[in-house]
C-alpha cells in the first residue's frame, strides 16, 4: 500500500504539468508495441527509492540519485536495462506528454555525449575511498618506521668497504705464499742440481764463527789490492773455487733473495719445457 500511495502522490504531482503515468507491463501498454526508443521517460521505483531514466537531446540516461554521475545508456541497451530492473523488482512508468523544456535537453539536442568511463556507485566509491585512506596510513607507518634507513644503508656499505679490504689482504697473503713455496721449490730443484753436477765432498757446515773470519780475509785481500804502488801485496787467490767462496760470503740477503727469485722462474720454465715435450 505504501508504494501505491508514492505512486498517487507522483501522479498527482505530474498532472500539474499535463503528464501521465503508465505501467510499464501492464497489458494496456503491452498491446500497444511501443518501442522503448520512442518514448521520452521511465519512472522507476523500489521500495522507497524512485529515479528517472529520460531522453535528454537524442540520448538515454539513468539519472539514478546512487551513482556518482549521469549513466549514459545507448538505445540498444535500453530495452534490455529495463528489463533487468524488472527482474530486479522495480516497478517502471511510463511518463506520456509533453515534457516541459529543461537547458540539457536544449544543449544535447546540438551535440552528443561520450561516456568513457561509466559511473559508481556512491557506497562503492566511498569503499574505495575508505580503502585508499587505509592503504595509505599503513604506508605512512612503514615509511616512519624506516626513518632510519639512511643510517642502516650507510652501516651496509662500511661492511661492503671491510669485507672488500679483507680479500684484498686475504688474496696478498696468498700471493706471498705462493711465493714462498715458489722459492722453496726453486732453491730445493737447485740444490738437488748442484749435488748431480758436482761431486760429494765430506764436511760440516760453517758455523757463524767461520764465516765471518772467512768475510774477513776477504776484506783484507780487497784492502791490500787498493794499496798504491810499492807496497807489498799479496797476489789474490784466483782460484775458481776460493773466489766464489768469498762472492758467496760477500753477498747480502736482497742479493740471494733475487737469485732465488730468478732461479724459481727458470725451474717454473724448464717445467714448462719439460711438461711441453710430453
């Protein structure tokens, strides 16, 4: 009873304006085949909720008060919207006269609309909107509880600069110890050389004592060979052995660290040489 009594006082209201309204189903309108083209203005009503879908220019729009705008409808659609509002349970008019004259309708009789996005609903805007906000506080707690990720960044690259200068000491250690077993193999290959090319002698090793009386000789021949003319020298001992005796006493630490250097390099190379053949 209550949406008849909408109804009576809706109708009432357009016979001020000479309008009529007409159940969209009823049998009296369904014999007379109208197309929903044809007319000018639809009444739709559910429960308490009412909206119009009018022609405005040469164009169908649902002026429905949920939607966030004016929903255009095109005049293939129409029939089939109706129809869905029905299944919906709307009940439809038919509004019959002459429509009084509005500005939009003058307006869209010159140019045409398009729609390209077409209208939400006002709850499911709000939704988004609601969401939106959601989305966002949640960012804005992220980024405050990552203040300090200048601080955390600039600690990361001081591990990257230690763990960078730790391989770098970590690959020189390498390197000297793979110089070291380098000159190792060298003097072992040398030693083993000179024992092939030269005949075992029985002996002891020099104690430290000897080798500086040896060094000492050695001066004192060194001396007495820069004395001027007229003065007795002794004539030096040129024999092979003696002498390179004494050059071996003569000669520094760097000096022998350079010829083990060298001989490594030639024993890595006869390798080579060797290991070629085959």
């Amino acid at each position: 009873m209550e949406s008849i009594f909408h109804e009576k006082v809706i109708s009432n209201a357009l016979k001020v304006w000479g309008l009529e309204l007409i159940l969209f189903n009823s049998p009296e309108y369904q014999r007379l085949r109208i197309d929903p083209i044809n007319e000018r203005s639809f009444i739709c009503n559910y429960k308490e909720h009412w909206f119009t879908v009018r022609k405005l220019g040469k164009q169908w729009f649902n002026l429905n008060s949920l939607l966030t705008g004016p929903e255009l409808i095109s005049d293939t659609y129409l029939a089939l919207f109706l129809a869905q509002l029905q299944q919906e349970g709307y009940s439809i008019f038919v509004v019959k006269g002459d429509l009084p004259d509005c500005e939009a309708d003058q307006l869209l009789q010159m140019i045409r609309v398009q729609q390209m996005h077409r209208p939400k609903l006002i709850g499911e805007e709000l939704a988004q909107l609601k969401e939106q906000r959601v989305q966002k506080t949640d960012l804005e707690r992220v980024l405050e509880a990552n203040d300090g990720s200048g601080m955390l960044d600039e600690d990361e690259e001081d591990l990257q600069r230690a763990l960078a200068l730790s391989r770098q000491e970590i690959d020189l250690e390498d390197e000297e110890a793979d110089l070291r077993r380098a000159i190792q193999l060298s003097m072992q290959g040398t030693s083993r050389n000179i024992c092939q090319d030269t005949p075992q002698t029985s002996g002891t090793h020099l104690t430290s004592e000897e080798l500086r009386k040896r060094r000492e000789a050695y001066f004192e021949k060194q001396q007495q060979q820069q004395d001027p003319p007229g003065h007795p020298c002794e004539k030096p001992n040129t024999s092979s052995g003696a002498l390179d005796s004494d050059l071996g006493d003569a000669m520094s630490e760097e000096d022998m660290l350079q010829a083990a250097v060298t001989m490594s390099l030639e024993t890595v190379r006869s390798n080579f040489k060797t290991e070629g053949k085959k």
